[in-house]
C-alpha cells in the first residue's frame, strides 16, 4: 500500500480507476496463520483507505486453493468445510454492504481443464463444492456481486479448449442448481507474443456464456512482454495490441461490466518475478510506466471501456502490495 503515499500515483489512480483489488490482504493465509487468531488489521486498513479516496474494493478471494493456512489442510474434511464456510461468512458480514464484489472460489478447475481441481477444498465438500459456497457467501454479503474467477479460459490451443468446455458445463449446472454466480471473471493474465488473442473458440464460449445469462468481468489483465523486442516503442505497442484483440472480443461478445488490470503502473508487477525478460531489461506489462506516464496499453484501455459507467470505467486496478 506504499504506492498510495505517492499523490502522483493516487492522481493516476483516479484519472484511471474506480475500484482497487488486494493482491493478497485479504488471502486466508495471511489473515490467519494460526487456527485461533483472525488478522484484519491490513484488510482493515486498505478498505478505509479505498473509502476515503472514494474508490470501490473488490474482494479477492474468499478460498483459493493456493492461499490456504497450512493448519487448514492438516485438518478432516468434515472440519475443513466447517473452518472454509466460517471463513466464508466471517468475510461476508465483517466487510456486508462494502464491497462492490467478492471472488468466492478463485481458480476452480484442474490445470489440465478436465474437471474441478483436487485438494482439501473439494475433498471437504464434495460435488456440492460450488453450490455450498456460494450460497454461504451470498447469505453473508447479499449485496455483493458473487464472481467464479478462474486463469488460462482466454488462451488458444486444446488444453484451454478443454477449460473453457469444462467451465461452460460447470456454470451451466451450478446455474440450474441455484447456485448465486453473478459472474465469471476471466484473469486474462495475456503474452505479447502468443496471439492471436481474440480467437474464434474465445469468442465462441463468449458467446456461449452469455447465451445462459452470465456477465464477464475481466479480472486480472496485464500483458508480459518476456519474449518481445527490447526496443521500448515496439514492445509497448506489440502489448498493447495484445490487450486490444482480447479486450474487443470480450467487450463485442458478452456482457462485460467490468475491467481490472493487475497493477497500474510497470513500477511493481508480478511479472518482475514471474516472468523476468531474458535480456534482463525491467517488464512493461500495464497501463503507465514506470514513471506513470500512459503507455499505448492505456489509451487502448481508455478507448475500449469510455462507453461504460462512471462507476466502473476506465477501468479498475489491483494495486495493494505487489507481489
């Protein structure tokens, strides 16, 4: 949250943005490392700071299979569904009425794609995994838009092909069942160079989830430029083209109410570590540089979403600790 000690940052942040992401304050792991204490200091901390630059708080993420205490996974399943609803409804009603969205499940399926993924999450509940949480998450937060956010649904070849099958069946039956989704957010965590990214079986299951009446909400966008030129100009635009492909199909395609990138400014990015270019030079992966001037990838931003809300446009950012 240091960034917002900047008054640059926090008038770029403005121009550019209506909601904030935490990246990991609100992650189960880091807010309880024991069974028995609850540490809402930093959650605490950056809702109050969004509301007092007027700026909205999405939650991410009530269970993730990657943040989970190391406590929680040495328990029985019968406990381990008991301790992820309470902390379910312990999010919910601390933070009711304040937040414009909650990830409930972040990253639902296998790797592979060909059904959800195995752990303590799924052992505890079952096939009744989904329904039960959402459920509890809309008891707790009624207000909420309830999101199932997931990784790899936007990128080309079988095994994404494979995802997005599964996804569209997924939302599908939990739909039928009564399970609250609100949306599905697509991370969308692009390269530069692996396009293209508006492709025909990306737009097809565009097509498909709005069909069943499900909004989109682009999640997590950012554009790792690892494998692009070293030469600034060219690189910029080879990500911003990126951004621009996939942004249009999403917005052309289905109901897309929101868009959040992952991080404002090349400054502080995951990608830093993630996915370092080879020839060592700093990534260029979102909206502004380093010295938070707007890069290409803004403008196409700013083009694509003017059309939408006050409340929601340009566009949202995470911008909290970094990774």
């Amino acid at each position: 949250m240091s960034d917002f000690a900047d008054p640059f940052f926090v008038q770029a942040l403005h121009e550019d943005c209506g909601l904030i992401v935490p990246e990991y304050e609100l992650q189960w792991d880091r807010m309880r490392p024991t069974p028995r204490r609850t540490d809402w200091r930093r959650a605490d901390a950056l809702l109050e700071l969004a509301q007092r630059q007027g700026l909205g708080l999405r939650g991410h993420a009530m269970l993730w299979h990657d943040a989970l205490p190391a406590w929680f996974e040495a328990l029985s399943p019968a406990g381990a569904r008991r301790a992820a609803l309470a902390r379910i409804s312990s999010l919910g009603r601390r933070y009711r009425g304040r937040v414009h969205s909650w990830d409930v499940v972040n990253e639902p399926l296998s790797e592979t794609g060909e059904g959800l993924r195995d752990g303590p999450l799924l052992r505890a509940f079952g096939a009744g995994f989904l329904n039960t949480c959402f459920a509890r998450a809309a008891h707790a937060d009624p207000g909420a838009l309830l999101v199932l956010n997931e990784m790899g649904l936007e990128y080309g070849g079988a095994q994404a092909d494979c995802k997005r099958d599964t996804m569209l069946h997924l939302l599908e039956s939990e739909l039928e069942r009564g399970t609250p989704i609100g949306a599905l957010g697509l991370q969308a965590h692009l390269d530069a160079s692996d396009g293209p990214h508006d492709h025909k079986a990306l737009r097809q299951f565009l097509r498909a989830v709005s069909r069943i009446g499900l909004p989109v909400m682009v999640t997590e966008l950012d554009v790792s430029d690892r494998s692009a030129p070293a030469e600034i100009d060219a690189r910029d635009d080879l990500v911003a083209e990126a951004a621009r492909g996939f942004l249009a199909a999403v917005l052309e395609e289905c109901d897309c109410r929101t868009v959040i990138t992952w991080g404002l400014s090349d400054r502080r990015s995951w990608l830093a570590q993630a996915r370092p270019r080879l020839d060592g030079l700093p990534v260029r992966p979102l909206p502004r540089d380093a010295a938070l001037r707007v890069k290409s990838f803004g403008e196409v931003l700013v083009q694509l979403t003017a059309s939408k809300s006050a409340a929601q446009a340009p566009y949202a950012v995470s911008e909290s600790e970094g990774r």
